[in-house]
C-alpha cells in the first residue's frame, strides 16, 4: 500500500511539473486543520500522519530545520472503530500557498484495530527539530551520511495495543542509509515530546583517525560563530537542514579560530564540517 500511495504522489507532482508551480512546506498540524475545516469528518478521528523524503527528488521535501514537508499523508478512523473498522485517507500537498488534497476515501481496514488511539494534543512537527537536536545525535548522524541518504519518515502514530513499554502516540523519525542494515531511528512522546527510544549509530567516533572534535561556539548564535580546533589542512563547509551548502574555506595550516558571519541567514538548524567531522549549530535572533 504504501509503495502504491508513492507512486500516486509521484503522479502528483509529475503533473504539476507541467505548470508553472511552487511546492510550498507546511506542518503536519497545518494539514491537519486545512481537512479538519474542508472535510467533513464529524465522527472520525486522527489515526496516523505520514512524511517520506527521498534525496533526489526535488518536488518532495523535508525541511530538518523546520519540520515542514510538501507533502504529509493523513489516515482518519472512526471514533467508534471497533465494530467495522474503516479508515478515510488523504494526501495533502500546498501548491501556489493553496493546499491540494487527494482524497482516497473509505476504505475497509481492519488493519487499524491493532493500534491504540492517538491522543488529540500531539505536539506539531515544527517542534521536532529542537527536540532531536536537544536528545539525540540522529540529525548530527544524518548531516555526516547525507550523500549516502535512501530515505528520511516522519511518522505520528498510536501505538500497537500490545506494546506496552511505549506510550499511545508517538513521534516516530527513521533515516535509511546505504551501508547499513537498519534504519536509525529515535522516538518521542506525542504530546510531551520527551525521547522514547533511540537507535542511531555511534557518530563522530574518537577512535577513527580521521575525526577531530573542533568546537564551535556561540550556539545558539546570532550574526557569527567561531570554529577552533579544527583539522589542519582541511576544508571547513557549512550546510543548512536541507544538506545545501552555504559557505566553504580551505584552513591551510591555520590554526587560528575561524569566524563565519551567519547574519544573512535565517533562524534554524545548520552544520558545520571539517575532514570527516560534522557538528550542529543553531541559529536563533
């Protein structure tokens, strides 16, 4: 099914390739509200919502920094599920600051009795990045395999009825990188987004030759940053969330603090590397 919603969405975006189209980002809780107040679902209930990434596509877009995509896929249950279970699906993208939905309509799915209800006050995505960022190196993990990046899910979701040690929602983050065999992964309470669980790899290892632990500093930061102890002889780049690069320097032997101003670039989350190093720094006015 899920492969079958992809090659819909691609179908999407294909189309609006044909016109003159903007691909605008918003928060999975923005949707939320746009089929809330379009649709009417009186009676239903939010079961699950869904953002998959794929580096190389440019119409398809997560913004790490921000917690916004151009696409989000919602499922809805009924209140009282249990007797027929059924699901109302849509995907949800915002073309030209108008949102676009696709609606799949009701479906039999029993599919959906295995979970427990997700809880109404779920925080909004736009408050993931500061909460991977606080509790967890899955981003610091993402920025230094990001050329090696399959695929990046955001996913709210209740929890299976027999899972006991997690709580009813969840805030499920899974990056897919070439060269190992399963995702990383963190998972967050929906409602307090305190961490759950994480499984990322070690990052930054201090056994690996090619790895010096620079410094940067401050963070959060305004108008610049300095970086110390870097690598020598080594190329110093700057990224954003989206892995775009905004600014390199060749060291050359220095050994000087370097300062890069940051004063023309947005709040958020960027990275900074050096040789085989990579480290995150929050930009915050």
């Amino acid at each position: 099914m899920k492969k079958l919603y992809t090659l819909v969405l691609g179908l999407i975006f294909m189309s609006f390739n044909l016109y003159s189209v903007e691909y605008n980002l918003f928060t999975a809780g923005e949707g939320n509200k746009f089929l809330q107040d379009n649709f009417n679902l009186k009676g239903w209930e939010l079961f699950q919502i869904n953002s998959s990434w794929y580096p190389g596509d440019s119409t398809i877009i997560f913004d790490f920094a921000n917690g916004r995509s151009s696409y989000w896929f919602y499922t809805f249950v009924p209140i009282n599920n249990n007797t027929n279970p059924k699901s109302w699906s849509f995907i949800l993208t915002k073309i030209n600051e108008q949102f676009t939905p696709l609606d799949f309509g009701v479906e039999d799915d029993e599919f959906v009795l295995d979970y427990a209800k997700l809880p109404q006050n779920w925080m909004d995505s736009d408050l993931l990045p500061m909460t991977v960022q606080a509790n967890s190196n899955l981003g610091q993990f993402i920025m230094e395999h990001f050329e090696k990046l399959v695929e990046f899910n955001a996913l709210l979701t209740p929890k299976y009825i027999t899972e006991e040690t997690y709580p009813d929602g969840m805030w499920w983050l899974s990056a897919q990188v070439n060269g190992y065999n399963e995702p990383a992964y963190c998972i967050f309470e929906s409602t307090t987004l305190e961490k759950v669980e994480c499984l990322v790899p070690e990052v930054n290892s201090a056994s690996n030759p090619g790895r010096v632990d620079f410094k940067i500093f401050p963070s959060p930061a305004k108008d610049f940053i300095f970086i110390e102890k870097y690598a020598e002889n080594a190329e110093i780049n700057m990224f954003n969330a989206l892995g775009e690069s905004l600014y390199s320097i060749q060291t050359n032997g220095n050994s000087s603090p370097i300062k890069i101003y940051i004063h023309n670039y947005p709040e958020g989350l960027y990275f900074i590397k050096s040789g085989q190093m990579v480290k995150p720094f929050i930009i915050n006015r």
